[in-house]
C-alpha cells in the first residue's frame, strides 16, 4: 500500500506539470487544476481510511532499507494533515476561478499553487529530517513565486522579506541537520528515536533542539520569530494569502510537534518549559498586533501568529490531553483562518477595500456574506458551539490539569483580546454606515462569480459549525492522534520493522 504515500505528492506534481503545458488555454489550465485538487482529495481520503483502519502506513522508496533510501510514513497524524491540506487546497482552487486574473494564469499560477500543495503534503510524509528540508524548499520556491507573481511594488518587496528571513531559516535548519547528524548517524526520525538516547553528551542534544526550535519557529511565525508574516502575508492575492495562511505556518508546526514528540524528548523540563514560554509570548504578541491595526489583512495576518500560539501551547503541556488539544486547533484554525481569508477577499470584491475606515454597511447590501463572516470569526474568538470553543476548552483544561494557572490565564485573556479584533471588523466593516470617502461602488457579482466566491466560504462555515456541534467523531481522531505522538512505538516499527 505504499503508493498510498507517494499520491499525495505525485497528483500534485503532475498537475503542475499538466496545467504548465496548457497554460496557453485558460480554461483547460482552470479544469486541469480543479481536478488535481480533486485527485488529491481523494486521494488522501483513501490514505486516511487505510491508515485508520490498518495503523501507521510506511513505506521505502526503491526498497532501499533505512536510513539509506527515502522513507514516506503516514501515522494518524500525518494523514490527517493530508486530508485537510488536500481539502483547502481544493477550496481555494475554486476560490481562484474567480479572483486571479489572466496574466498570473498565464504565468504559471496554477503549477506553482499545486507545487506547493505537493510541498505541504510531502512534507507531512516524509520519514527523515533531510527530505524534510527538501520538502521545505520545495515550498519556498513555490511560494516565492506565488508572492512575486504579478510585479506589483508591494508583492515583490514582501517577496524579498518573505524570502530572506526563510533563507535564514534553511542555514539554521541544515546546521541542525549537520550538526544531529554529526552526534547521532542518522537522519531517520524513527531511529533518532533512540539514537539521541545514546549520545553521551545530552547537553549538545539540547542545544541541537533549540536550533531547530528556532528553524522551524520561524517556519511557524513564533515569537518573537513572527515578524516577517505580517509584512509580506497581505501583498498577493487573497487566494494565495489564504493557502499561506491555512497550511505554510502549519508545516513549520507540524515539524516542531514531530521532532518534540519522537526526538527531543529527554530533557522535556528543559524545551518544552522553553516552548511553553514561547507559545505564551507568541499568543500575547500576535492579539496585541491584531488589535493595533484596520486593514483587514493585518488584522487576519497577526491573529495566524496569535493562534499559533495555542498550538505550541499543546506541545509545551505534553500531556495527553494538551496534545489532544493541539491536534484539535489545528484542523479548527485551518479551516477557520482560510476562510477569513477567503471573506477578507470577497469584502475587498464588494467594497474595493481592505482598509475598515474606508468599509461600512455591508451588512444590509451583502446580508450573506456578514452571516458568514460571523461564523469563522466567533469560531476563531471561542464562541460555542463553533469548533474554537472546543479547542479553546481543550487547552484550557490541559492547563489546570497540570496547575499552569498563569499560561490558562493568557490564553483566556489573548481569547478576550481576539473577541475585540473580530468585533473591530464587524462593526467597522459591516455595521456602522458606510463612509462619505468610502471607494466607488464595484460592479455586481456575476452569476459565476458569486458561486465560486461564496461557496468554498460557505463550505467552510458548514465545517466549522460541524465540528462545533458534532464535536465528538474529530475528539476521537485528535485523541487516537495524541496517543501515537506520546507513544511513538507504532511510528518507529512501521519504518524499521520488527522490534525497534
């Protein structure tokens, strides 16, 4: 069943390579990248599937035995990042139909947008930390692209930024590799399971770990790491913002809660009380951003930082139920985050603006669009019974468990505070009249537009209210999940066979 690993990689790819070859005929480009998208969704349905009913899916490219050949594995964990970066990234496909223009089509925006997707997805499978790294600049040049795709002065100087601070993170990422590897062998993350055990010099062990917390902290926008998001995250287009927002921080989080959880586990009153601190500053600094700005954009972009926040929350508590919690928020903020994207980007279609001083009224003219904004928005705040209630509770809960009141009362008092920056949109962009220097009226929606604008929203909305009412089957995954990061034993036999 290896191929199951290899799809998720391979559909994207090929329609990257498809839709380059047809990027002369618009059209043709638009159905072979919705339908890649649809490949790869159910694709990673069936790898989910298997993987829940059979365990950990492992597989060794060309046979070759560990740590020699390219290992791909798929826990539950792994899968489920699949489906949901295979289900967004269909999402905003659609979305694109009907917000990105002709000349970044003709450009190759849909090979670079499912190249990233197989980014995402091969790193979410891959074995070892080295095609980890290649995975990740798989991503950054995708990415890159789809930044700078266009010219604009604004992209190309968030391109810049964008790309810098990445290249930083590369040098500290290969370091990292240089450096475990040097001290350990090896580079298959089921046999540094043990093998960091072994070495005699725990100190440098730890000092390896927070290089990589730091690589992948950047990856994922931590504090105080973060500061190029909110500089380069609102110059492209807002299907390309939403994919970034929905998945590229996600990958740096995964990473960290991989490596934490199978490899630097030692010390864990050492770097996860060191994540612990980072996860409460990142949660802290990120509102606080949020609710010092109007543009919509800026406003989304810093709440990504604030919310990853909970998710290194869950990782620093390393107990059950906080990891429980952090797989929870994970697929909760995906979905919700992309989605407040995607309205971002309809409210700047209707109203022919970002900017919340420039916005008003839009509650009476697009009465539809305000009710769906209300959905991910009360969601991401922690209103129940929307899916950020439950994550929220989750975390919480973990917290006070292990007596941390103080974190439990950052993270209730960053809950408030993200209340506030929602409630800031709403009554300044739907709410109150709309202003005398308000942008000239745009032309109504076509009937094709409306439709791929508004239903990958509305997809989205039904989801989130899904997850909040029918909490319990996506609780049982997050469980089963947690269970398999604390005790990796399934993960390492599945790659190394046997008795590990």
């Amino acid at each position: 069943m290896s191929w199951l690993l290899v799809l998720p990689i391979a559909i994207p790819m090929a329609t990257a390579v498809l839709a380059l070859l047809v990027r002369q005929r618009r059209m043709m480009e638009r159905w072979v990248s919705a339908g890649g998208g649809v490949a790869l969704l159910v694709a990673s349905i069936i790898l989910l599937v298997v993987v829940w009913e059979d365990g950990t899916l492992a597989g060794r490219m060309g046979n070759w035995p560990p740590p020699f050949g390219i290992v791909l594995v798929a826990d539950l964990f792994s899968a489920v990042m699949v489906l949901i970066a295979a289900l967004t990234g269909l999402l905003i496909v659609v979305f694109t139909l009907a917000t990105v223009d002709e000349e970044r089509e003709r450009f190759g925006f849909h090979s670079f947008y499912h190249i990233l997707l197989g980014g995402v997805c091969g790193a979410f499978v891959t074995g070892d930390l080295f095609n980890l790294y290649v995975w990740f600049e798989v991503m950054l040049i995708a990415s890159f692209s789809l930044i700078a795709l266009g010219g604009e002065k604004a992209q190309l100087d968030g391109a810049v930024k964008y790309a810098a601070i990445n290249l930083v993170s590369t040098i500290l990422f290969l370091t990292s590799i240089g450096l475990l590897y040097g001290a350990t062998g090896t580079l298959n993350m089921a046999e540094l399971h043990h093998a960091v055990r072994a070495v005699e010099n725990q100190g440098l062990i730890d000092a390896i770990a927070v290089l990589f917390l730091v690589a992948f902290g950047i990856k994922a926008a931590v504090f105080p790491l973060f500061f190029w998001l909110p500089a380069s995250y609102h110059t492209p287009p807002v299907a390309v913002t939403a994919i970034f927002a929905a998945l590229m921080t996600k990958v740096g989080v995964y990473a960290l809660i991989r490596t934490f959880t199978l490899i630097f586990t030692n010390d864990a009153a050492f770097t996860h009380t060191l994540l612990l601190v980072v996860a409460a500053l990142t949660m802290t600094t990120g509102v606080l951003g949020a609710a010092a700005h109007t543009d919509v954009r800026r406003i989304l972009s810093f709440h990504i930082v604030s919310q990853i926040g909970y998710m290194i929350l869950g990782l620093a508590l390393f107990t059950p139920l906080a990891l429980i919690g952090g797989v929870f928020y994970l697929i909760h903020h995906i979905i919700v985050k992309a989605n407040l994207f995607l309205i971002g980007g309809v409210l700047k279609r209707v109203a022919g603006s970002f900017d919340l001083d420039r916005l008003g009224g839009l509650y009476r003219s697009h009465p539809v669009l305000a009710l769906m904004f209300l959905v991910p928005a009360f969601s991401l705040a922690g209103f129940p019974p929307l899916s950020g209630f439950w994550a929220k509770l989750i975390l919480i809960k973990a917290s006070l468990d292990l007596e941390q009141y103080l974190i439990a009362g950052v993270a209730l008092v960053v809950g408030l505070l993200t209340i506030y920056s929602m409630t800031k949109i709403w009554t300044q962009g739907f709410w109150k009249p709309l202003p005398a220097d308000a942008p000239a009226a745009t032309a109504p929606l076509s009937r094709v537009e409306r439709a791929a604008l508004y239903t990958p929203i509305a997809v989205l909305c039904a989801i989130t209210v899904t997850i909040g009412i029918w909490a319990e089957p996506f609780f049982v995954v997050a469980e089963r999940a947690a269970e398999e990061l604390i005790d990796p034993t399934g993960y390492v036999r599945a790659i190394l066979g046997g008795n590990p």
